[in-house]
C-alpha cells in the first residue's frame, strides 16, 4: 500500500480510504468488523464515516454507522491508534438531525460531542463539514442555472462561516478533533474558509472530499489545481459512481439487495442514457485489459495528478478486495490512454 500526505496534518494516509456508509443498512456490524480487520491488513489506514450515515439516509438509521465504528473500538481499543478516522457534521436539510438547521458554529459543538459518542473515541483525527450551506453544484445539480450564485447572500455566507471556523478552532484547541476539512464544496469555498482561517489564526482545512469519477470529473482542473497549490488533500468519493461503473446497472438492471434497489433520497439522477452508454463501453475495454470494470475506474482515480486517496465502498468483502487489488498494480500510460479516449467522448455523464 503506498501513503500520501494528508495536506498539511502532518499524517499519512493510504492511498485508499475505507468507506463505510453501507454499515447499519446494508451491513451490520459482523461485516463492519471483518471489512475494518481485512482493509487493514492491506495496509489501510484512513476510514471515513458521517453522522448521518448509513446512505440513503433515515430517521430510523441516523447514526448507526458510528455505532459500528464505536462499537469496534470498544472491543479492539488497541486498534484506536492505527486508524486515521474522519467523519462528517451533516449540512442543511434532513429534519432528524437537529431539525435539519445548515452548519453554524453552535452545531459544530453538539455534532461533535454525537460523534464522539457514537464513536467511542476521545478525539476525532479529520472532521468534515458534510456539504456547504449555501446552494452547489453536486448531488446533480451542476448544469447551467441548476444553483444561482446571484441569488447568494455572499456576506451572510462569509459570517456564517466565520462562525463555523471559530467552533473549529475551539474544537482543535481542546483536542476533540486534531483537523479539519470539506466536502462537497468548491473553489470559492476552500478560498474562503483559507481567508477565514488566517484571518482568526485558526489551522486551515487539510483535505475536501468530492464525487469525482470517470462520469463525473468536473473538478478537474480548477478545483484540483487549487488542492494542489494550497496543499489541500483531494478525496475522491464515489469513484464507481455510487456503483453504476461496475457495470451491474446496465441496461436498467437491478440487482437485489444493491443500492439503486433502495429508495435514494437524490433519485437515480446518475442514470442517463449518455452514462450508461460510457459504462458499456468501458466494461468492455476493461475486460480486453484484463481486469473488471471497477478496477478500471477505481485504477484511472489514483492515477489522476493531484489525488490523495480514494474512498471506496463495499458490501461484502469479495468486493473490498477486488477494489483494493485495483490500487496494488500501476495503470500503464497505454492504458490510461485507451481509457481517456473513452473519458473524452463522456467527460460528464450525468
């Protein structure tokens, strides 16, 4: 397993980064405890959960991918020390979570202590604002005029992140969490939070964490280029596209007890036409590489410039290892060129 910095923690991370959001839904906590055993045996080192977890989420569910992580230290606390464990605060919107209220420096405070909890730990190693307060383009709604930057009150969103960053710094003061980051957020706001940081002498974030895959890559370059430079750790989440790239929702299908045969709370808006056109195509190149289709992708992810360390899902451990065996052989600069003439005709599938 190869390392790389985690921006400027001073930490190093796999070049994996286990995902857990299936814990507590599709998983329960047997399979939680033999996938946390096998990744890191691979030479894992960095997991990462969320509040609202397990996806898609639910007042009934709230909570208990935590309480699987929690759970596992509570009977392995020797293990604590050897995982890099990041989760996240969860933005506006779900009216379970302390009435479904954005990010604010109040929130930060009791998010924090539900996290700690849940997790069984003292102290938090990456904490993430889950999404942005204001309106962004993720979750499908990158296409013209979808999110209004007019409409934004720039100056209420300029205070209310001050106040995040703030509760920030108290948190890191007192050693609850050791560093923070984003996730699903853009220029504007890593630049922001960047101002904020040195303007309160607060530590800036280290990393962000963005759905970035062979259908959707609309971070490269800018958002990437301005990771690079401010020495900001880019986390790829969903590089199969929430599964659609391994080719098992071809064609309409749906598999029993996979994720689309769940009810999303997002609605399938990664299944269009021009994706499922790409994902045909590069499960055959795939197979004339010789690997799955999943390898393929996960394998064009890491190899991208800039990338820090890729989270990958799973819901058995044939899985896990089919996606970790995909990080262990370097991808050719042929076989990225056969992918990237697929990639260039579908740069963004849905």
């Amino acid at each position: 397993m190869e390392f790389s910095p985690l921006g400027t923690s001073g930490l190093n991370v796999s070049r994996v980064c286990l995902g857990t959001m299936t814990w507590g839904l599709q998983n329960n906590q047997a399979d939680a405890d033999a996938q946390i055993d096998y990744a890191f045996e691979r030479g894992i080192n960095f997991m990462d959960t969320a509040e609202m977890y397990p996806v898609p989420p639910s007042a009934d569910t709230v909570g208990a991918t935590e309480r699987h992580i929690g759970d596992y230290f509570v009977r392995n606390p020797s293990k604590r020390n050897d995982w890099i464990l990041a989760t996240k605060i969860v933005g506006k919107g779900l009216p379970w979570i302390r009435g479904g209220k954005g990010i604010d420096k109040a929130s930060i405070a009791v998010a924090l202590e539900g996290s700690l909890k849940q997790l069984n730990t003292d102290y938090i190693d990456l904490y993430q604002l889950h999404w942005p307060n204001r309106g962004t383009a993720h979750f499908g709604t990158h296409w013209p005029n979808d999110i209004k930057a007019t409409k934004t009150d720039v100056q209420k969103e300029v205070e209310r992140k001050r106040g995040v960053v703030e509760a920030l710094g108290e948190a890191i003061k007192s050693g609850k969490i050791r560093h923070w980051g984003l996730s699903d957020d853009t220029p504007w706001g890593i630049h922001t939070f960047l101002n904020l940081c040195d303007e309160l002498a607060v530590p800036r974030p280290v990393s962000i964490q963005n759905e970035f895959n062979l259908l959707h890559a609309k971070d490269w370059p800018y958002l990437i280029e301005t990771c690079v430079f401010e020495n900001i750790a880019y986390l790829p989440w969903s590089p199969l596209a929430a599964g659609m790239l391994s080719g098992k929702y071809l064609d309409g299908a749906r598999p029993k007890g996979s994720r689309w045969s769940l009810e999303q709370r997002m609605g399938l808006f990664r299944d269009t036409p021009i994706a499922n056109k790409a994902v045909a195509e590069y499960v055959q190149l795939a197979s004339d590489l010789g690997m799955t289709s999943s390898q393929l992708a996960l394998k064009w992810c890491d190899y991208i410039d800039g990338v820090t360390s890729t989270i990958i899902g799973a819901t058995n451990l044939s899985q896990l290892e089919e996606d970790i065996d995909a990080f262990v052989m370097p991808l050719t600069e042929s076989q990225f060129d056969s992918i990237q003439a697929v990639f260039k005709r579908y740069p963004i599938a849905f």
